[in-house]
C-alpha cells in the first residue's frame, strides 16, 4: 500500500511513523510530505531513510491513503484535492471534525459508521478521545445527562514551540516564548483561542465532539481547558450525571472490559493514573473512581491519556488499519481515475 504522511516532520508525525513501525502497519511505499523549507531531507522509518516530498508531489504519486498532521488550513487546502484523486485521507486537524458530511471517529466506539463512500475522516481531539474512551460504555449502560471536565494538559498538546518553552524555563535559559505567560511552576487556563462566549476552542472542541462521536445530543458538556507544566501525557477530572443509578463495581467492570481502557483504581496503594505512567503508552487510564455525594446518579473519575499516542497517532493509525481490514481503500490508484 502507498501512504503518504503529511506533516512527518512535526511532533505528531514523528509519533505517528514510530506507531506505524510499531503495529507493522502494510506499507509498500511511504511518502514522507511536509512544508517547503523541508523539502529534500530526510527522515529514517523501519531502518530506511526517505526523503522529504511536497504535498504536490505527493498528490502526484496517488496514495491510497494519507494521514495528515499538519494544520487546520493545509487540511482544508489538500485534503479534498487527496480525496479526488481517490486517495482516503485520515485527518488529524480541527479542520472536517464538525463537518456534517465528515466522520469523526474513535476505532473502538464508532468505526462501523466508516464506509468506502468516506474519502476524508476525521480524528477528534485529543482530549476529547481520552474521555469519551471511557464515556462511551457508561453512557450506553447508565444514559449520561451531564458531563463537567476539567483538563490539565501537557504542553506537547501546543506543540515544539511550548516544550521549548518549558525546557528552556527549567533550565534557567530565555527563549521564545509559546504561551503569553511562564509555564514552569504554573498553570494556565488557557487552551486554544477564546470565543465570544467566553470559552476557548478546545473546551468547545470537549463540548461538541462527544456528541457526535457518540451521535447523541441528549447529553450536555461543560469543560475547562488548562495547561500545566508536564512534558507529555493530558489528564481529566471528569463529573458525569447519569439518568440511571450505578454500582462502583460494576463501573470498574464496564471500564475494564472495554477495549483499550485500563483501570487503575486503588486508592490503599496509591494507585492512580498519571501522565509520567501513560507516557508512550496506547491505552487510556481511569481512576479514582467514586460516587459524587452531592448528586444522585453521579459519578467522579480522573482519566489520564499519551495525548501524542492515542489521542492523536494511534487512533489515527487504528482508523487505518479499520479501512484496510474492511477493505474500504481504493487497492490500486494508479489504475482508477
């Protein structure tokens, strides 16, 4: 299979070809794409150095598949480009996500909506992912009312320019600066750009996204998105009412059974997730799990993700590896017009 990987030099394309590696992903030819001022060097995938293409080239040669990670508007410039030539492009941008006429999909809840009709699909947002991983089989059991969260996320989630930040600031260095304030020995509540409701994008990313992940409007969200000072890995307090009432044991059994969610849950042992565990880590990770006992039919948990791994390359390449399985890629582009 031909893939091209746009956005290979960025940190979540540089995830991305490990998580391919990683799950032997079929690749027969790999086209490596990224900006202009990266065009001819070179990047190493499976013991194997490839050189770095422009997204013309790319379109040239006629992938079957693309995944993209390189921003919102190259997103909305060349994926339907991509997409007319045949080529199914997997989409790690806010770009398509609302769509209406998108997909937006995490594997393990709702990949059976995919079909070869879909030629551009959309990956949600990383925090997003992580909590409806462990929404969704609550919320089939129990009927989720209302989900409050608030998020305390890594600065990889903004991308190079914050983890410099960050390194520079421990390390007593001036340098450019990615957020408007220090963030070492700080916390930010501040993710994406504010709207005039007062909200930032992300949160509103956390508001509408599980809904049509879940395709249910049913339900409400209300989120707070913050920053704080770890290198990797996003964790979430998250506070849902459910229309029907729950036992803790069975919470925990649901959780574990689910594909991909990993309880840890002990308080006698301190045991709980955290960022530096789930670091380079697939599965998302759920904890101090216990009743609300200010609200009927209302539960706390505490979920904790890789936020460059599932909740962006890995659920990318799942999505992939979904297509290949149900035989929903065009086989050879060069023969279809």
């Amino acid at each position: 299979m031909k893939v091209a990987v746009v956005g290979a030099t960025g940190m979540v394309g540089e995830v991305m070809l490990k998580v391919l590696a990683e799950r032997n992903f079929p690749i027969s030819e790999l086209l490596l794409v990224a900006s202009e001022r990266s065009i001819g060097k070179t990047l190493e995938f499976n013991g194997e150095e490839y050189s770095i293409i422009g997204l013309s080239d790319a379109l040239a040669a006629r992938p079957q598949l693309a995944i993209f990670s390189a921003g919102g508007d190259t997103s909305l410039e060349w994926a339907p480009k991509f997409a007319e030539v045949g080529t199914t492009v997997v989409d790690n941008s806010s770009a398509w996500r609302m769509d209406p006429t998108k997909k937006l999909i995490v594997p393990e809840i709702n990949a059976e909506e995919l079909t070869t009709e879909d030629k551009i699909i959309a990956n949600p947002n990383c925090s997003t992912i992580q909590m409806v991983m462990a929404l969704a089989p609550l919320h089939k059991k129990y009927q989720m009312k209302r989900v409050v969260v608030s998020t305390y996320q890594s600065v990889s989630g903004t991308g190079i320019k914050a983890v410099r930040q960050l390194e520079n600031e421990i390390a007593g260095v001036e340098g450019e600066m990615a957020y408007p304030y220090p963030i070492g020995r700080n916390a930010l509540p501040h993710c994406d750009v504010f709207l005039e409701n007062g909200y930032t994008k992300e949160e509103m990313k956390l508001a509408r996204e599980p809904q049509k992940i879940l395709n249910d409007r049913t339900f409400s969200v209300s989120a707070t998105a913050v920053r704080i000072p770890t290198a990797g890995g996003h964790s979430e307090s998250v506070n849902v009412e459910f229309e029907n009432d729950f036992e803790l044991n069975e919470v925990r059994r649901l959780l574990n059974d689910t594909p991909g969610v990993t309880v840890q849950d002990n308080p006698d042992t301190n045991t709980y997730p955290m960022p530096i565990y789930a670091h380079n880590k697939d599965e998302v990770f759920v904890g101090r799990i216990r009743r609300d006992e200010t609200q009927r039919n209302t539960l706390n948990m505490w979920i904790v993700s890789d936020n460059l791994r599932k909740g962006a390359a890995t659920n990318a390449v799942q999505i992939a590896e979904y297509l290949v399985a149900h035989e929903l890629l065009v086989k050879n582009l060069s023969y279809d017009s």
